[in-house]
C-alpha cells in the first residue's frame, strides 16, 4: 500500500505540472485569462533578434548550400558519356602530344577511363567540349595531332585553362564548406537551438506560475472551484500559496535570467561574421585565380587569331 501511495505521488509530481501549463496555454488561447504575467520588454526584444539571426541562418545556408553540390552550375541539357568523364583534359592533350596518326589521335580521345569520374562542373564540360572540338578538326584536317589549325590550337589552349578554373572552383567550394556552410550549420542545429530550448522553458515556467496563481486564487477545488477569484481579491493568501507562488515566480526568474544570457551569448558571438569573412575570402581567391588563368590565355588566342588573320589577308592577296 506504501508502495503505491508513493507511485500516486510520484506519477501526480510528474504529470500535474505539464497538465497545469497545458490547462493555462488553452485558457489563454480561447480567451479565458485576463491577468497573464508578462516577459521583460529587454526579452522581448533579444527574442527578436535572435528569430531574426535564425532566420538569416536559414535563408543564407538554403542558397549557399549549394556549394556542396558538385554540379551546381553543370548544364541540366548536357549529356556526356561514361567516356567523356573517364580522363582529364591534361591527360587526354598529354595522349594526343603523343599520339603519331589520325587512328592513335582517336584512340588517345577514348582511352579507358579512369576510377573516378571526372568532376561534373560547368567549366570542366567546357573544356571537355573543347578539347573534342580541337579533336574533331584536326581528325577532319586529316593531319592527326600534328595539325596547326588556329581554332583547333585556340581549343586545345581554351580546354586546358577551362579545366583549371574547374578545379579552382571545387578547391573555393570545399573552402566555403569548411569555413562557412559547417560554422553556420553548427550556429543553426546547436547555439540558436540552445536559445530556443532555454525560450521554451522561460514559457513553461511562465505558464507554471500563472497556473499556480489561477489555482490558489480558485479555491481548493481547483479552477471552476467555489472560491472565485474576485471573491480572493481581498482576501490574504495562506503561508502555503504564498510559498506556491513566490516559488513558481523564483523559477520564471530564474529561467528567464538564464535565457537572457543565453540569447545574448548567441547574438555576440563573433563567428557568424568570421565565417562570412572566409566565405567572400574563398570566392575572391576563386576568381582571382580564373582571371589569371583566362588573363594568360588570352593573349595565345589573340595570338593566334592574329596570325590566322594574316594568313588569310596574304591568301586573299595571292588569289
């Protein structure tokens, strides 16, 4: 008997307490609560600005995690076979310096492929369409690798380049999920987290306490008992409501205290900005490395282009 008297007491100490706050919240939510007791305005506002924080997290990792995604700017249309990803462009124009005849050009251009596939990026399937351009007429020249054709040499250039702004893209986009899309991830799932759990126990505690004082003010029948509250107004409360109440209002403050410098260690700390920092810091190392690699490109193809120019201005002439 001692036994279960105990569990009553210990079930009733477990459950009565969400079954009291869950009484509150649907009173106050159908209109049946005139005094509810209200948070700080300071708390309010940091509330504010830590949904607002949340919700810049969410909004910049929706679009920036795609930087995880290889093939975030690769061309939905394109469809390239299980040979044209097998080898690298440096690799595939390596074969062709050595290939001697029109028959090992072709046979370089679909050399077994390699373990891993090659990356599935918008300049890499440019430089693979390059160099099979430069492939295709030179083989239509019908003077295998040795051809000097201007285009076909501009390809070849423009294949080797394209596929280095590939790999410094996939070095910038691994860049940014170190330093970037893991340090906002990690503010999102664990420090704004950990601002919304100490919230929702500020609200607990909060409908904890006006639950005791809708209890205590409604007689010892509970709500609906025949004490009513404008009958207590006046009346003095017992040692033991009052002690029911100042508890209830030590645990509000106590958890309200302990939001506030949580949602203030949140909205201080330095790392979101330092991880915003590293992100613009790898897209500008990015692109400075495409512009020097393009930068020393283009002066061979202009090259090239004025060469062709000439020859075709001296032809014209001749005829």
């Amino acid at each position: 008997m001692d036994k279960f008297q105990a569990f009553g007491k210990n079930f009733s100490a477990a459950v009565m307490p969400q079954f009291n706050r869950t009484s509150q919240y649907v009173r106050e939510q159908l209109g049946q609560v005139d005094d509810k007791t209200e948070l700080p305005p300071d708390y309010i506002e940091l509330e504010k600005r830590v949904d607002a924080l949340k919700q810049v997290h969410q909004q910049m990792l929706q679009v920036t995690s795609q930087y995880s995604h290889e093939a975030y700017d690769y061309p939905a249309n394109l469809r390239e076979s299980f040979n044209d990803l097998g080898r690298t462009v440096s690799e595939k124009v390596n074969l062709l310096s050595q290939a001697h005849s029109a028959t090992e050009a072709a046979a370089a251009m679909t050399a077994p492929p390699q373990a891993k596939p090659q990356p599935k990026t918008f300049s890499h399937a440019i430089a693979r369409a390059s160099i099979s351009s430069s492939q295709s007429l030179r083989q239509a020249d019908g003077a295998g690798s040795g051809t000097q054709d201007p285009l076909a040499s501009a390809l070849e250039k423009y294949a080797i380049a394209s596929e280095k702004v590939g790999e410094a893209r996939l070095t910038q986009d691994a860049a940014i999920q170190a330093r970037f899309l893991a340090g906002w991830s990690t503010t999102l799932n664990t420090s704004l987290n950990f601002a919304t759990r100490a919230r929702k126990q500020v609200e607990n505690s909060r409908l904890s306490l006006d639950a005791t004082k809708a209890k205590v003010k409604s007689g010892p029948f509970g709500i609906g008992g025949p004490k009513k509250e404008a009958a207590l107004d006046d009346e003095p409360l017992s040692e033991e409501a009052r002690a029911q109440i100042e508890a209830a209002e030590d645990e509000f403050v106590g958890q309200t205290e302990e939001a506030v410098g949580v949602m203030k260690n949140v909205l201080d700390t330095p790392e979101p900005l330092r991880n915003l920092a590293d992100l613009i810091a790898a897209q500008i190392e990015y692109h400075k490395k495409a512009y020097e690699i393009l930068s020393e490109l283009g002066p061979l193809v202009d090259q090239l282009q004025v060469e062709q120019e000439a020859s075709y201005r001296q032809s014209r002439e001749g005829a």
